[in-house]
C-alpha cells in the first residue's frame, strides 16, 4: 500500500475561512495555526473585537504535522538550560513550561474542547552513556529546585517495550492531544464570538504607515489595521522584514512516519523521546506508534528549506531506529510519512510582543516545542497588547527586539 504523505492528524478535516477579500478590522493575525488561532482567543477573551484572521495554505502548518506532545520543559534538558543560562533562569523557564502547559489543559477544560487531551506523562530516553548522565543530573537539578522528576531505569524500560537503551527521566505533568482537533475547536469558538476568518490570503508584506498597519497581499492588495499580529512562526521571514532582517528564526524540516494500528497495544501510553529529544514518539488513540526526528543524522540537519516534500534518507532512518529500539510482538507497517516546517529561534525562545513597529506584534519561535508554547505565548501577548503585567522572565528573554 502507498503511503500517505498527508499527516495522520488531517484525517480529521481542518476547518477553513471563506476564501474572499479580508474586511478591514481592528487587528489582522496572521496565521491560522496555534499561535494565531490562540492569539484570537486569547484578544476575545479580554474584550477585543473586530479581529480578523487570515492565512495561506493552512495544511501546510507545522500545527498539523507535529507528534502532539505537550510537554514541560524546554529543548534543552535543565542540565543544559542550567549551563547557559543559570540555575535561577533555568528555574523560572521551566515554571513557565510548566504554566504554558497548563494553559492548554485548562482551555480544553474551560471550553469542554472533545480532543483526546491525555495528561499522563513523559518520558525521556536515553541511549547512550553520555546522555544517561545528563539524564541523572538534569534530574538532580530538576529535585533541587523542587520539580517532579524520576529515574526509570533499564529494566523498567525493556517492561515499556524498548531495548538497547540506558536510563530515562519521567515527568508525570506532561500530556498529549490531536493538534487538529485542539486548533479546530478553539477555532471553532472564536468564530462563534465573531472572529472573521479568511483562508487563501497570502500575505506578502506587514508595514505601519502613519496610524495604520498596511497588510498587503497576494491577489487582495492592501488592506489596512489599527494593529497586526505575524503568527506564522517558521514562515514570519517570508513576510516580514523584521524577521528577515533580524533573521529571528531559521526553518527546519521536522518528519513523522506513523504505522497502521497495532493489534497488541504498545505498553508504553505517554509520549517518549530518544537521543536528547531528536527522535520523539507517541502512541496515538487507536494504537498507532508515531514517530519523528532522525534529521540529526543527514547532512545539512534539514535546516534552511520550506519544502514539505519527505526526505527518504530520514524515513529509512526512523524505521532502522524503531527496529533497533522498539520490542514489537508484530511486524511493524507503515501507513503515513510527512515532514512538516518548525521555527528554530535565533535565541532558543519565542519572540513575543511589537517588533520593530509599536503595531506589528509577533508570537512566534518555539523550536520545536509550540504545542504548549504558542498557546501560553499568544496569551502573554494578549497581556502585553492589553498593557497587563507579563512574568519577568518573558520581559527578559523572549523580546522581538533586545
Ligand atoms: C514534524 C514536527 C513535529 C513537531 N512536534 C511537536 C510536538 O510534539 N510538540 C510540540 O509542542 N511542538 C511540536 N512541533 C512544533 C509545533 O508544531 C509548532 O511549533 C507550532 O505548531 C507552531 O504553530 P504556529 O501557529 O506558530 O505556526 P504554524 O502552525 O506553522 O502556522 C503558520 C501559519 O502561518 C500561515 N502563513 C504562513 N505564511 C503566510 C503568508 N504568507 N500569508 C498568510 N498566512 C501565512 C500559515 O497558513 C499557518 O496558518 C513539531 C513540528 C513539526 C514540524
């Protein structure tokens, strides 16, 4: 059988905007993923109306190709976040990944979201020696400042179904959730309190001029805002200057295969990850194993290009590292294989609030981590357009302009 190169997730059908001219409004977002659709949430929620929401080929958006994790932490481990930037810094982000999460978990509460949200854990693999160290110590850390966080050794990893492993760390408040359903729902709800939402409006250019943003675009011309929002995380470069010149992010390709559903359930429920979170993995709801990563491994690490197109090189790559790691009581077959664009951030944090124009704000940047971060961020930003208070570690790190 063909594999679909189409995300597992959209077998779920995203929901679109009409495609028609944008209306002018009070703020126009720019993009329909988590950022932008959280973003939206989050100006209704304080009172704002007359939002608009726009975007271009919205399954494109790493929002629907990713491995569902929603995860505490950061991508580094807190041994590392502890060596770059010091323990009372490590501290405060990973309070704030934690908080970040949270948000997720209580909107789905809040708006009785159906999206098969699973708060069950987390668990970080090591295979090789080096990595079982910083596994012990980044949990030594993570005790010390008085985080939740275990050892699982060996011989509990082979009885969760993998091999030719060393230890992990598990942290019991990680969870999961189907993105689409998470966007779809959210979306769904803002649209219901009378978000305008158009679909095939690719944006070209963000620029203030005078009291007004000018959003131009392809085959809609300009259309003029009191504000804009650029929530198009890998792809915010291609339309603002600000990005590209400061070249805030970088784009990287992220690829996922996922099998047909298994017939014995794989014994491990909560989402995993190997080899310092570059291969990650998650048992889907009907018992599919879904994993990603692997680009590591190939010349150029998959970075600099927008082409969703699989590399083959990274698909045989995940299959060899299932065959080698997994205990599987069945011969494995592979359904789906897509790649999807994340946003690297120049960095290592999200960019969140105005950029170089007091108008043009931005949410965007999550290396990888956005499930819980462009949730949590969008609100942040919702605080900062509204002049509320932010944490004092987001005033800190994750400035547009420093
Ligand atoms: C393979 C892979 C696995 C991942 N796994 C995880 C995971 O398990 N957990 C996790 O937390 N994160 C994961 N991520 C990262 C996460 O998916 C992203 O960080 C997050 O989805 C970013 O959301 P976003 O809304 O900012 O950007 P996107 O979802 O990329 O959305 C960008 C939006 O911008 C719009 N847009 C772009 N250009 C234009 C334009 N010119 N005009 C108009 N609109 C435009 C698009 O239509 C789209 O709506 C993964 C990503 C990938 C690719």
């Amino acid at each position: 059988m063909k594999k679909q190169a189409r995300p597992y997730w959209l077998d779920v059908p995203l929901l679109l905007g009409r495609r028609e001219r944008p209306p002018e409004g009070h703020i126009c977002i720019i993009g329909s993923g988590l950022s932008g659709v959280s973003a939206a949430y989050w100006l209704l929620e304080k009172g704002y109306e007359d939002l608009v929401l726009v975007d271009t080929a919205p399954e494109e958006a790493a929002t629907f190709r990713n491995c569902g994790h929603i995860l505490y932490g950061t991508v580094e481990s807190m041994q590392a976040l502890v060596a770059l930037h010091g323990a009372e810094v490590a501290k405060d982000l990973w309070n704030l990944s934690i908080h970040v999460c949270h948000e997720v978990r209580e909107t789905i509460a809040r708006l009785g979201l159906q999206v098969d949200y699973r708060q069950d854990g987390y668990l970080v693999i090591a295979i090789d020696e080096a990595e079982d160290k910083e596994i012990k110590q980044s949990i030594a850390y993570l005790k010390s400042f008085g985080f939740e966080s275990s050892y699982v050794d060996q011989e509990k990893l082979e009885t969760l179904g993998f091999r030719q492993t060393y230890g992990g760390r598990f942290e019991a408040g990680s969870a999961q959730a189907h993105p689409v359903k998470f966007r779809n729902g959210l979306l769904q709800h803002c649209l219901d309190r009378g978000l305008t939402y158009r679909s095939g409006v690719k944006v070209t250019a963000v620029e203030e001029k005078g009291d007004k943003v000018i959003v131009s675009s392809e085959g809609w011309g300009d259309i003029s805002y009191e504000a804009a929002i650029i929530a198009a995380n890998a792809y915010s470069p291609l339309l603002s200057r600000f990005f590209a010149a400061h070249r805030l992010v970088e784009p990287f390709r992220g690829q996922i295969i996922t099998s047909k559903p298994l017939r014995h359930a794989l014994p491990v429920t909560y989402p995993h990850s190997f080899d310092h979170g570059y291969e990650y993995a998650l048992r889907t709801e009907d018992n599919r194993l879904m994993i990603g990563g692997w680009r590591n491994h190939t010349p150029h690490g998959e970075v600099g290009t927008y082409d969703l197109t699989p590399n083959p090189e990274v698909e045989r790559g995940l299959r060899a590292f299932v065959d080698r790691h997994y205990q599987l009581k069945e011969k494995i077959e592979w359904e789906y294989s897509w790649a999807g664009i994340m946003a690297a951030s120049k960095t290592g944090f999200p960019f969140i609030g105005p950029t170089d124009s007091p108008r043009v704000f931005t949410v965007a940047g999550y290396t990888g981590h956005g499930f819980s971060w462009a949730h949590g961020s969008a609100k942040i930003l919702a605080d900062i357009i509204n002049g509320d208070p932010i944490p004092s570690i987001v005033a800190e790190v994750c400035k547009p302009l420093r």
